[in-house]
C-alpha cells in the first residue's frame, strides 16, 4: 500500500512540475514571440529525435525533463549547464526507472532517457553556431542521433552551452507523436552550418566466452550478446555561404567502445 501510494504522488509531483513549468514559461513565451514579430529573432535551427519505441517509463522521463526548456531565454554570454536546469533525476522529483547506458552496459537506472534530451538540445544548439563549453558522448552509440552528435549527462557529467552570439538566444522544446522537437531562435547567422561525423577508425569486437555446467536447453554453448565493433569518430562542421563551403571546423572527437560476442559453453 505504502509503495502504491508512493508511486501515485511521484506521478502526482510530475505532473504538476510539468504545469508550473509550462506557466512560468509564459512569460519567455511572450518575449521571443514578440521578437520574431518585429523580425528581429528568428528561428535558427531545428532538431528532432523519435522516442516512438520508447517505453511508457522512458517517455515520460524525456517529456519531463523537455518541460525545462520551454521558451527558456539565454542571454547574450551566458552560459548554461543541462543539470544546473533540470536538476536531480530521482523518484522523489517524478523520474522513473528505465534503460540507461553505463560504463559500456545497458542497465536499469532512474532518469533514463535524459540523455536523449541533452541530445537533441545539443545538435539543435550546434546547428545554430553557437558555442559549447563542456560535451561528452556515451561509450556506446545511441540509437537516436549520429555519433560524435551526442550529449551524455549524469550526476558527474554535465552538457554546458555558451550564447557567444552576442545577442539572446531562445531555446523552445516540445514534443509531438513521441518526437523530441528542440527549436533555437535568435538573430540571422551568417552562416549556413553543415554537420557530419566522420568515422576515423574500427576498434574490433572480442570475445567473451563464460563457461557453465550445463545449459537449459541442453546445448554445448550459447551467444547471449552478439558482438558490435567500436568506432573512433569526429565531428565536423563545414560554414557555407551562398551555396560553397567558407570553412570547416572539427567540433569534437570520440571513442565507442565495442561490444564483445559473449558466449555461454559448457565446460568438458
């Protein structure tokens, strides 16, 4: 009963952070709308990700923590830390427990998802030129953006975004039909930015063999985990002006980690 009662005010909490949320967002709302109309801020850049496989717990995790990013305003030279925002992932503050990537694994952790937000926040925030002061990718790659084009967070890790555009910048996140919609409005760029990761090299999956008494199933052995190489990656962004390429830029480099075969066989 105590644990039902539990969960039921952890949703209650969520859902009504969601609302304050979008109310003290109003206000934001209202400046950026008012700059665009005087054609002074436009919108420049988008980026979405899918979360439509997603689980219940998972996309509610990516719809709370996109509730922080409303209309937020940064303004010119601030800087802004991804944590600092949207604070502790715990029950208590209405997360749910689901997939999380650590230390090359897939396990269950409270917050997953989050990442998916910082994610789209930064490829949206790169799109429009703008500076980055502290970004680290996962040790595996994500489903949901290319690689040297994620944002890992956690309680040791934070994404930092710089305005260094020298005018304010608005930041709107909305999600529709299980997709993640970050938008970045602020002054014309004179430049056009191009993004592509590069792939710089292999690192070759191993093996893993685990030996056991017997196998359920009366087999000699068992692949339980199906081998994926690693990759060493970069990020470059090429500044385009009438249709040619100005300048490139490499932005960030990686390392994936591989994922060896991992077998079960029965010893002799």
């Amino acid at each position: 009963m105590k644990s039902a009662f539990m969960r039921i005010t952890a949703t209650a909490i969520a859902a009504m952070l969601i609302m304050i949320l979008s109310v003290f967002a109003f206000p934001a709302s209202t400046k950026a709308q008012e700059s665009v109309s005087t054609g002074g801020t436009v919108r420049v850049s988008t980026f979405s990700t899918s979360f439509a496989t997603s689980s219940e717990s998972r996309a509610h995790n990516v719809m709370l923590a996109a509730s922080n990013f409303v209309w937020r305003e940064v303004k010119a030279g601030e800087e802004l830390s991804f944590n600092g925002i949207v604070g502790v992932r715990s029950e208590e503050r209405g997360y749910k427990i689901a997939h999380v990537i650590n230390n090359g694994e897939y396990v269950e952790g409270v917050g997953g998802g989050v990442c998916q937000v910082s994610s789209t926040l930064y490829c949206a925030w790169i799109r429009a030129g703008l500076g980055v002061k502290s970004v680290r990718g996962h040790s595996l790659p994500s489903s949901y953006c290319e690689m040297s084009q994620d944002a890992t967070v956690s309680e040791a890790i934070d994404l930092v975004i710089v305005n260094d555009c020298g005018s304010a910048v608005f930041i709107n996140a909305y999600t529709v039909n299980r997709k993640l919609i970050f938008e970045i409005y602020g002054t014309p760029p004179q430049y056009e930015i191009k993004l592509h990761t590069q792939i710089l090299g292999t690192i070759p999956a191993g093996e893993d063999i685990e030996y056991v008494d017997s196998l359920p199933d009366g087999s000699d052995y068992k692949v339980i985990t199906k081998p994926k190489d690693g990759y060493r990656t970069c990020l470059i962004a090429d500044y385009c002006k009438d249709g040619e390429v100005v300048e490139s830029k490499v932005l960030r480099n990686d390392i994936y980690r591989p994922t060896d075969k991992k077998i079960l066989m029965v010893a002799d």
